[in-house]
C-alpha cells in the first residue's frame, strides 16, 4: 500500500513519466507506420463481411477450442492468460500509483496475489522457453529480456503493494520497461490488434469468418 506524498512528485516518479512519454511516443509511431502502410486490395470476389470477420477475430476467434496452438498446450495458454491479466492490472496500478492513489489494504493484498501470480506464471513460461529444444531455437535475447523486465515489474509491483519502501525501485523498473517496450518484442501491444484486424478482415472478405453453422 503505497503512502507516498500525493501532491509532489518525486525523482523517480519523474523518470516513470518521462519514460511513459517516450514509451507512447515509439508506439504511436510504430500505429503510425502501419496507418500509413494502408490495407493491402483484395482483388477476389467479395463473400462476406470483413466487419463481421473483424469482430469475430476479436471475440469467437480467440475461444482456445478454435486456434489448434491453444488446445493442444492449454497449460501454456491458461498460463499465459494469467500473465496478461496481471500485467494490465499491475499497468493500471502503476498509473494509480503515479497519481497518488492508494488502493487500500484489503485491495492491496488481492492485487499483490495478482501480480505475483503473473509473475510465477511468466517465470514458469520463461523456463519453458529455456528447457524445450525447439523453443529455445526459436527464441533470441528480445524474448528473454522482454519476459524478464516484465517478470521484475510484476515481483516489484507485488511488493510495492505489500512494502511501500519497494516503490522506488518499481518506478525505476517499471521506467526501464516502458523504455524498452517500443524497441522489443513488447510493441506487440500495436501489431497485436493490426495482425487481428487483418486476419479477420481477409477472412470475412472470403466469408471463412464468421463460420457458418452446419
């Protein structure tokens, strides 16, 4: 629960904003880039509806039982599901934080079992990656350094909650992430939602989505 004066900011609080300015600077740029790529001509014969296939991309097509990668390693995606949930919740205390929000105690102590959480899922994933052959040929320092920074500002984040002497250097990690996120494999937060878009664009274009019911 972090007690921190609410009206002064602090250094390291400085650095945190100076970081998430830079951080949403490089991913505006990378949205920017892809604006300004356009949407590639489909010159086959329309059959359905690209809107329909977008919101289905966003919604059905995210459903585990439909994406082969998913259910046949539903460990690894449950796991990863958890992951992401405590990152965006441990985003947003980070903004409480950074305004002087204090959360409250019994708040506090659920939100540390969620960052912690996300944090020994994203270890278990990390080890993954570095025990299985064919991972580990796959991978190349971007994903270790990328799954490390936010494994530290989930721990972090966790103590912050729990220890409030931990805040500093939560602002300095989470600085050091933001700074990294439009350089590394991070920005997938941008090209997450452009590979969406396009695939279900392509594929309500060609009416394979929706599926039609049999």
């Amino acid at each position: 629960m972090v007690v921190y004066n609410t009206v002064l900011m602090y250094w390291f609080e400085w650095i945190a904003l100076g970081a998430l300015l830079i951080c949403l600077s490089g991913l505006a740029y990378h949205m920017i880039r892809l604006i300004r790529l356009g949407v590639q001509d489909d010159y086959s014969a329309r059959a359905g509806s690209p809107v329909a296939g977008v919101f289905y991309s966003f919604t059905g097509g995210m459903d585990p039982r439909h994406k082969e990668s998913a259910y046949l390693n539903l460990p690894t995606y449950v796991s990863g599901v958890i992951f992401h949930i405590a990152v965006f919740v441990t985003i947003v205390l980070f903004f409480l934080f950074l305004t002087g929000v204090n959360p409250g105690q019994s708040a506090s102590l659920i939100l540390s079992v969620v960052a912690f959480s996300g944090a020994v899922t994203g270890a278990g994933m990390l080890i993954k990656r570095l025990r299985d052959p064919k991972l580990r040929y796959l991978s190349n320092a971007d994903d270790f350094i990328s799954l490390l920074l936010v494994i530290v500002f989930l721990i972090l984040a966790g103590l912050t909650l729990l220890i409030p002497a931990a805040y500093p250097v939560f602002m300095l990690a989470s600085s050091l992430l933001l700074l990294y996120m439009p350089l590394g494999k991070l920005r997938h937060a941008v090209y997450f939602f452009a590979a969406r878009i396009h695939l279900g664009r392509f594929y309500g274009w060609r009416n394979v989505w929706p599926p039609r019911k049999v």
